[in-house]
C-alpha cells in the first residue's frame, strides 16, 4: 500500500461538507483551509476558473513556517486542500512545501486532498502518496481527443496531438497506479457544454482507472472560464439522471454545487433530489467555499473564499488570524445572502455563483423545502 488513511471516511461522514460542523456548532465554523501553491502549470484547460493568474515563472512563496503557524491557531481544523496551478509541477515545491504540508496533516490527524492533473512522470506521484488522502483530478474526457481540445484550449500555441496523446495516457495510467497503490483517487467531471451527453462514457473510464469517487458538478462560468456556454437547468437535470441510471453502484458518486434545492417550486429539481437521497452510495456534498473554507494564496498570503471568487481578498495571514478572517467573511453582506440552513433538506443553500446565476433575486432565508 502506498498509503493509508489514518480513519477512514466514508460516504455519510465527508470531512470536507460544512452541514457537519454547522449541526455540530449551531453556526458555520473554519474547519477547513484550501491553499494556492503553485501558479505554474503543463496545461492551458478552457474550463479553468484561475487561467488568468497562471505564469511561466513565479515568485517566492510565503515561510513556509507561517503558515504551519496559522493553521496551528485553527483547533477546529479538519481538512486542508493543496490547488494550483499544477502543484506538482515543481519538484523543489513538492519537497521543500507540499510534503512538509502533508506531514503536518497526517501528524495533526487530519485529512489531506491535492488537486492535480497527474499528467506528470508517476515517480512524483509515488513520492507524494504515503502522506496524501485524497488524490483529486480532474477528468471530463472520453478520448486523448477530447484532452487535446479541452487541456490546450487556452495554451496561446497550437499543442501537437502526439504530445496531447502521450499525457493523456500517462494520466490514466497514473490513476490506475494510484489507485492499485492504494491511494483515494476521486476523479472531478463537471456538467458543461462539451460533456452533458458524454457523462455516461466518461463514469465508465473512471471506473476503469480503478477511481474510488466520481466527483461530479456543473460548471459555472466564471473568471477565466467566463466566456464558456451555458447548459440550461433541463440539461443538467438530464445529465444527472443520467449518470444515476448507468452509473457503476459500487463506487462512491458525490455531487456538488448543484443548483437544486429542496425550496424550488419546481417539481423536477425536487424529484431530482428526492432520488439522490435514495441512492446507495451517492452524496451531495455542500459547499465549502465561504462555509466552512478559506482560500490562501501562499506567494501573497491574502485570505479569499474560494480561490476562483470575484469577491476581493478581505485579509492576510501576514497580520491576520484565519479565524478572525472567516469572521470577517461571515458578516459580509455577499456571506448572509446565502447563509441559510435548512435541516429537513440537510442543505446550506447556494453558493454565490450559483445564487449570482439562477436565484439573484430570491430570499433563500424565507423559504422552505417542500417535503
């Protein structure tokens, strides 16, 4: 085994949904913190939320010792996140600050995720997983043709499908590794234009790479993915349906940041979650950002809800706690106007892209769920 986790987590006991530390405490507490590390990546996706702050080469990050320190003055701390860029991409950050980052989690005993790409030589992996719990991809891909379009869509160059082809194949035979090895590999497709009618075939080759989760969330346009297509709420709805009709029972399907909520008036969104519920092995997570997550950017420490928002960092771990900070956030005007929380539903209700696209004008706070 390359890895494995210190407890286990299971599908009714997800560290990374807020609606447990909220029925635990009565109100949203920091429990979990998500950390910007590299703006460098071997990628140029179409769909990627934080395209416009990728370099060819960037700056020194923050002491690594600072913020150990800030996640040591967090006692609630449950989970960390590592994103990118590509965190991976170099091999002096993955030693000297991602695996010390790693060994602090496992020794505090909470768990880890690192969101990668896994296009990279497998031996960088292997070194990563005896300290990882959770191996995150991305994959909205049913061929190395799909991967050219979409992993190169913004490279500025045109990409030879020869090399497109070559990283391809080395990512799925990484996750199969990973996952013989022993390593959570959960595996990320978002419901967009190019892959509501493909979800079916692309859930099948995530259970061939051997995947102990299909992550599964619609795309929202936002930042450097702005200008995408959007897909009507019936698209989703039927790509969802989709999926549960032909997913594989025996791995562990998650939602996330759908748009369906309990309190609709629509009877389709209902039925949707009403069969999600009753789903064996199937979850819909709420969402993190803003709940029970903050952002940190480890080349300028500032704080932000989610490492994609257009809402303005409101403060750095230079000068600031992060307790303090989530504090801040949750008093902001943008903060109460998803703070909901319906029991019955076990829902915290919108995050602020889906809120900002479908219910801008709805007062989520004065609703109910229609059981």
């Amino acid at each position: 085994m390359l890895n494995a986790l210190p407890y286990p987590f299971t599908p009714k006991d997800d560290p990374w949904d807020p609606i447990l530390s909220l029925r635990r405490h009565g109100r949203h507490r920091l429990t979990s913190v998500e950390m910007t590390l590299s703006n460098l990546c071997n990628m140029r996706c179409e769909h990627c939320a934080v395209g416009d702050t990728l370099v060819l080469a960037e700056p020194e990050k923050l002491p690594l010792d600072l913020m150990l320190r800030r996640l040591d003055e967090i006692d609630e701390l449950k989970t960390i996140s590592i994103t990118g860029g590509e965190p991976t991409f170099s091999d002096r950050t993955v030693k000297e600050y991602m695996i010390p980052l790693l060994q602090y989690a496992r020794d505090r005993g909470i768990f880890s995720q690192l969101n990668s790409n896994i296009t990279l030589d497998y031996s960088r992996y292997e070194a990563i997983a005896p300290y990882l719990d959770v191996m995150h991809i991305s994959f909205n891909y049913t061929s190395a043709d799909d991967f050219h379009a979409i992993g190169f869509a913004k490279s500025g160059h045109p990409v030879p499908m020869s090399v497109a082809s070559r990283m391809y194949e080395r990512m799925m035979d990484n996750a199969r590794k990973l996952s013989d090895g022993g390593l959570f590999v959960s595996a990320e497709s978002m419901i967009n234009f190019r892959t509501h009618r493909s979800m079916r075939e692309i859930h099948r080759l995530i259970v061939e790479m051997g995947c102990k989760r299909h992550e599964v969330h619609p795309m929202y346009p936002s930042a450097f993915a702005a200008d995408l297509p959007v897909i009507s709420p019936q698209e989703m709805r039927d790509a969802v349906k989709e999926l549960l009709d032909h997913r594989d029972p025996s791995l562990w399907m998650l939602f996330g940041t759908l748009p369906f909520y309990g309190c609709s008036d629509d009877a389709a969104d209902r039925e949707l979650l009403k069969r999600l519920a009753s789903e064996p092995n199937v979850t819909v997570r709420n969402d993190p950002d803003g709940r029970n997550r903050l952002n940190v950017n480890l080349f300028t420490g500032d704080v932000f809800v989610t490492d994609f928002s257009d809402v303005p960092s409101f403060g750095n771990v230079k000068q600031d706690r992060l307790n303090d900070l989530f504090d801040r956030w949750l008093s902001h005007p943008l903060a109460k106007s998803v703070d909901c929380h319906c029991p019955a539903a076990s829902c915290c209700g919108p995050n602020l892209l889906v809120k900002d696209m479908y219910y801008r004008d709805v007062d989520f706070g004065t609703r109910q769920a229609v059981l």
